[in-house]
C-alpha cells in the first residue's frame, strides 16, 4: 500500500477543508523526525519545516525528535489555485 499518493491525497483533502472551509489562517503539525516518508509527504503537500524539538519523545528507550511544520493560506491557495 506505500507510494500509491494516499497520505498526499488525504492530507490535500484535510487542506481544502481546513482553508476553503473553515477559513484558517495555519494549519501547522509535529512528526518525529525518523518517519521521512510522512516528511516528504507533507513537504509535497505545501508544508514548510519551522524548526525542530529535540529528543521529545522516549519510544522504546531511545529519544527521538519532533520536526514542526506549517502551511498558510496564502501558499495553499498559491499552491493548489
């Protein structure tokens, strides 16, 4: 089921709604930073990397990162218009 485009298109569809809508301003998300596809995902989906916290999460004994990332309206609708 990987690299069929579902979690774009799923994520594309939580945009439209969110901006077309509900009217936000930001639409933001965190995502552990060893889970590359979904950051790659949100990337091809319009969202901007603002920064990183590090070791916030304790999985299986070993501290991981949160990557924090973020699209406005303005780049959806300059993105997706």
């Amino acid at each position: 089921m990987l690299g069929r485009g579902l979690g774009s298109e799923a994520t594309q569809l939580v945009l439209e709604y969110a901006f077309t809508e509900l009217g936000l301003h930001r639409v933001d998300l965190r995502v552990l930073a060893f889970n590359e596809r979904a950051i790659a995902c949100y990337t091809t989906c319009g969202f901007v990397i603002e920064g990183r916290e590090r070791e916030t999460a304790l999985i299986d004994g070993r501290w991981h990162d949160d990557v924090m990332m973020s699209i406005l309206d303005h780049e959806y609708h300059d993105r997706y218009s």
